[in-house]
C-alpha cells in the first residue's frame, strides 16, 4: 500500500502527515475555521434571521424601521462576494485579531460572509411555523420570548436543521477559498502545494478530503432532521 501511494500519489507522501504542510495540520484547519466561524455566524445568523421574522409586517413585533434595518444589513453583506469581502473587512480584522492571514484570521470574514446566508434560511425556516400556532400561544398568554424558543424554534426545529447543514456545507467551501489565499487549511493545499507546483495528486487528495467533509455533514444533518421531524409528529 505505502508503495503504491509512493508511485502514484508522491506529492501526497511527501508532504507527510505532520509539520508545516502536512495533511494533519491541513486538515484540523479546515475543522477550525468551519466550527468557529460557524458558531459566530450562526448566532449573528440566527439572531437577525428571527429578527426579520419578528419585525416583519405580520411579525408579533412588527417595526418597519427595525425590519428594514435587518433587510438591509443581511442584504449587504449577501451582496459582496466573499473573495472581496476578505479584502474590504481586512482593516477590521486587523482589529480584532492583530493580523490580516492565518486560520484565526479568516474566522471574521467567514463569520460575516455566511451569516447573511444563514439568516435568511432562518428567516424562511421560521415563516413555515403555521401562523394559527402563533396566534393561539399569543391568545394563551405567551410571552415573545416563550413564542420564540417554544414555537418558532421548536415547531421549526427539523427545517432549522436541514438549513443549517446546507449552511454548513456552504461554509466549507469559503473554508477552502479564504485557504486559496493564505488561511490555511485544505484550501491552502489545494492551491498552494498542488496547483502552483502543478502537484496534480496533491489537488486531487486535497478536494476529496474536502468532499468527505461535505458528505460527513450532509450525511449528519439529514440524520438528525429525520429524527427532529418523527419526534415532532
């Protein structure tokens, strides 16, 4: 086997699993970036995701400058194309965290580039919730606060599920372009150690692996949406 790796996929060995540029490193990158700018633009997600819902003109909390305040910010950041978004932010992630590259880095302009995605998905999530359901815990006396976490949130829970994993995977691959230019991870293997060095098995290696990340997730989020949808039913 490490003969047959050796012949044909030399690039691969020869990167070699630990140190600079080994797959390891690489690859716990790739988690690190994903898990934590995936937190931080889930919760900015989720917050103005239910903030578009709640202030909508049919919202419990309907406010139309408090809407259009939430419209506009998800919608500006949705425009930008995330590899210019890595440029125009460079400044504030200066900031934030004291350098423009490297994983940590990259963790300010994944959190801003998926987190309009995510509040959108939110939002549509939490307008599938039957109105009439609402209604009745409004009529119950329900504060806004029950209303959001014990029937927005929970009556959606299943399709929260799904739109966070086709957010999930979305991030993955700004993962790998914020990598293509210097934050690491596979990504930066990719690009780096196998394209500008016309390593071909080095790319190919590098994309599975990305998509076995995919297909993990993928696999995951259906698995858990299923049992959320049995167990609402």
């Amino acid at each position: 086997m490490i003969e047959f790796f050796a012949k044909y996929f030399p690039n691969v060995v020869y990167q070699g699993w630990t140190g600079d540029g080994g797959w390891l490193p690489a690859i716990g990158e790739t988690i690190y970036m994903t898990f934590w700018s995936a937190l931080f633009g889930g919760i900015l997600g989720l917050i103005f995701g239910i903030g578009l819902v709640l202030t909508d003109s049919n919202g419990i909390l309907s406010n139309r400058t408090a809407f259009n305040f939430f419209d506009k910010i998800v919608s500006f950041f949705r425009a930008i194309p995330f590899i210019i978004l890595l440029a125009f932010i460079a400044p504030v992630t200066q900031k934030i965290v004291g350098t423009q590259i490297g994983t940590t880095a990259a963790l300010v302009p994944l959190s801003l580039g998926v987190f309009p995605f995510y509040a959108r998905q939110v939002q549509v999530a939490l307008e599938s919730v039957d109105r009439g359901i609402v209604e009745a815990a409004q009529s119950l006396g329900a504060t806004y606060t029950d209303i959001i976490f014990e029937v927005y949130l929970k009556e959606s829970r299943s399709e929260l599920v799904r739109v966070t994993t086709v957010t999930l995977i979305s991030l993955i691959g700004l993962t790998a372009m914020a990598g293509a230019i210097g934050a690491g991870g596979l990504g930066n293997m990719a690009i780096a150690y196998g394209y500008n060095r016309f390593a071909t098995d080095t790319t190919m290696v590098a994309t599975l692996l990305v998509l076995i990340f995919v297909l993990l997730v993928q696999v995951t989020g259906d698995f858990l949406a299923r049992i959320l949808n049995h167990r609402k039913k």
